[in-house]
C-alpha cells in the first residue's frame, strides 16, 4: 500500500488518478452512439472523396484554352446531371452542359458558372467570361484519399466525425466502452425528496454527480443513501465494488465522527492512495482501486463534491473512454476584483466570466461557502488561484477553467 500522504498537491493527485484510469475495452458502436466518446483506433480512409473530378457550380464544363478569348461559341454535346456518368469527351470548340457535384468529363479542365453564358440554341452556348485551369473543378480527393488517417487513435468524435465517418461508408466504429458508474450517498441527515422530513437534508449530491457523470459519457447508477454507520456503508459498498469502473461516494470522509468511509473502503476491499488535497474547495477527497474500479470519496458539501468531480472525476472517466485530451484547457483571463488568500491551498472560485475589450473578465460569485450551491449556480469558470499565490490585484492575469455544465 503507497504510503498515504497527509495532503496532496492538485497536480500530484491528478496524476495519481490519471496513472490508475485506463481506457475501456472497444466496442463496435453505431456512429451516432459515438458522439462525445473517442476513437479506439486510427481509422484508415477506405475511400476517396470525392472519387472524380466534380463540378462545384451549375454551368459549362469546358477547355480553359477554349474560352481564353471570350466571349466565343461552343458547341453543347451533352448535359451531365449529378449522380450521372458523362459519355462523352470533349473535342476542340465542344462544351458540356454540367450541374453541381457532377463528375467533369474527360477533356475539359474548368468550369464557366451558369451566369456567365448566354444560351443559344439547344446545341449552342456563348461564354461570356474566360476562365482558368481548374476554376470551379473540385479535384478527385480533395475531402479525402484512400489510405490516409482519418482520424486518429484518442480523437474526440464529435458531429462533423460523425458525418465523415458516414461519408466513408462507416455505420459503426470501434470506442471504447462507456464508463459504469456507481454513487452512493452517506449521512444519516440525507433523505429523497419524496421522504423528506424535518430534520433531513434533501440528497442533491447523487442525482447531481449521476446526470455529471452521464454527461461525460458514463453510465451512471445511483446506489441510494448510506447511513453513517460502518454496516450500512460497507453492505452499500460491497454491491458497489463488483461490476463498476468507478464507485463514487459523497459526504463521510472529513474525518468527522461520524466519517465512516474510509474504514468502510477498507473493509470493501479498495487499496487507498491518498485521502486529502490541498485544494479548496474540496481538500477532502479520497482516491483508490480495488482491481481496476477506480473509487472516489468526494466531499459532501454540494459545490465541493461538483468541483471534485470537475477535477477529478471527469479527466479519470474520459481516460476510461479513451479520450487523448482528458483535461479541460484552460484559458488567460483577469480578475474584475483583487483576491486574497493563505498560502497552502489551490483554489478555485467560482466566477461568471464575459469578454470584454479582448480580455475575459471573471467576478467571483458573491458567495463562496461551499455548503450552499448557490455558489456554483451562474457559474461559468473557475479561477484556478495557484496554492502559493496569496494574492492577485485586480484586473491582474488568472487561469481560468472554462465549466460545461450549461450547454
Ligand atoms: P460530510 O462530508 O458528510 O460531513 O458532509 C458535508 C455536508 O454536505 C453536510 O452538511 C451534509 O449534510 C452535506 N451533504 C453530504 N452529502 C450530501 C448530498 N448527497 N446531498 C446534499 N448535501 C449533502
Ligand atoms: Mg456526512
């Protein structure tokens, strides 16, 4: 067992769960179940596109040297539609009439837009404008050539992927599988809404990590509410420790009296790594593995828990799904207000942030007490405040981690 630290810093713990997380195995999945999750593979072009030369506007396929003195006559031999073949190559003084996306015929080498010619006769057109070689030809290969890498091992497939991969003649892909993910609350203090009574807290943190989850691709099931006692959580966790990638738990591991967890990941079996961060907010969190189930103790307070997950939990599960880039970039941006803080701890304050003049401006939220979600509503990104840095002037540089949670 690593030696577990009393407090770690923010990169180290990333790290460590970064090294833990592994991708999934691949499936073959239909591309629109793909979206949001990453390639398993590079996946090699199997076809070129477009497969022959095509004309990108309705109008005259023609020979450039033809038309350099225009305006001159050609004679019309044909007219090509799209989803057609031509039949015929183009002699010396011959055009033929051609529609967008049509292949180009053999001999001609440009294409004169309709609204520069003038139509004489069923076999007769004047073109009114010369062009050059290749005008309004789009070139055989352009989008694609068989053979190449179309997309890379770890790309992100998003709805332009989709749409290439279907051009290719692709109805399914390998990606690695989606995450299985468990949450459990714990507290004696928590109840459903439908149960609520006096007393009991209303349980948001598990609905609230289940629906992040699922948005990171997951598939997320929630495990109910654990009482603080060692037997509920550790029957709670032994369901949990079998057939999960992740096992999330929220609340009970501060190191209060009634902070059951930890012994409780114990005794399920899970080998931990560290137990605190030195971040605010959120400085309790537990990681560890039993076999390859990554387990999380994230903090109970509602904006500690979501920013844990943020940090911590997203990256691991897009690992999982085999995403190349696992963690949010961030960006440069100012602070509307002066911050201060102690050395020792990395924090993230929860700011609206809006460009102006070229730069983002971010306001902290005017609460930041980690018990109440109104300190995350509205929020837009973090200010990432560095653990040695105690103080920032206003309108001084920041980082700024962009949140997705609005889209
Ligand atoms: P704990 O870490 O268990 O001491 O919890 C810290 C605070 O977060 C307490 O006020 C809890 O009532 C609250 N809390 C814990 N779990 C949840 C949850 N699932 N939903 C909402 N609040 C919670
Ligand atoms: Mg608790």
């Amino acid at each position: 067992m690593p030696a577990l630290r009393s407090m770690l810093a923010v990169e180290e713990a990333l790290e460590r769960i970064l090294g833990a997380a592994a991708p999934l195995p691949a499936e073959a999945t239909p591309i629109a179940d793909t979206v949001g999750r990453a390639m398993a593979d590079d996946l090699i072009a199997q076809r070129t596109v477009p497969p022959w030369d095509n004309s990108a506007m309705d109008g005259y396929a023609v020979r450039s040297a033809d038309v350099a003195k225009a305006p001159v006559r050609l004679r019309v031999i044909e007219t090509i539609y799209a989803g057609q073949l031509p039949t015929r190559a183009l002699a010396p003084g011959e055009c033929s009439q051609i529609m967008t996306g049509a292949p180009m015929p053999r001999g001609a080498d440009a294409v004169v837009m309709q609204e520069r010619t003038e139509r004489r006769s069923e076999t007769e057109v004047e073109i009114l404008e010369s062009v050059g070689a290749q005008s309004f030809v789009r070139a055989r290969g352009e989008d694609v050539r068989e053979g190449e890498t179309l997309l890379p091992k770890g790309s992100a497939i998003g709805v332009a992927e989709a749409a290439l991969l279907w051009s290719q003649g692709f109805t399914a892909v390998n990606v690695p599988r989606r995450p299985r993910v468990a949450i459990l609350a714990t507290g004696d203090e928590l109840s459903t809404a439908e149960t609520a009574a006096s007393g009991k807290i209303i349980d948001s943190g598990s609905p609230a990590l289940a629906l992040a989850a699922a948005r990171c691709g997951a598939i997320a099931t929630r495990l109910g509410i654990a009482q603080d006692s060692a037997e509920s959580l550790a029957r709670a966790l032994s369901t949990a420790a079998s057939g999960f990638d992740a096992v999330l738990t929220i609340g009970g591991v501060s190191g209060g009296a009634h902070d059951f967890v930890r012994a409780a990941l114990a005794e399920a079996g899970a080998t931990m790594d560290f137990w605190k961060v030195a971040i605010k907010p959120g400085k309790p969190l537990a990681f560890g593995r039993r076999g390859a189930t990554l387990f999380f103790g994230l903090p109970g307070n509602p904006t500690s828990s979501l920013v844990s997950f943020e940090l911590f939990v997203r990256p691991a599960l897009r690992r999982m799904l085999g995403h190349a880039q696992v963690l949010t970039p961030r960006m440069d941006g100012r602070t509307e207000v002066e911050i201060r803080k102690p050395a020792g701890l990395t924090h993230f304050i929860r700011a609206q942030a809006h460009w102006r003049d070229g730069d983002l401006w971010a306001k902290p939220l005017e609460t930041q007490s980690s018990g109440a979600i109104r300190s995350m509503v509205g929020a837009t990104h973090l200010i990432v405040v560095p653990s040695a840095t105690t103080q920032v002037a206003a309108g001084g540089a920041v980082a700024l981690h962009p949140l997705s949670w609005k889209e």
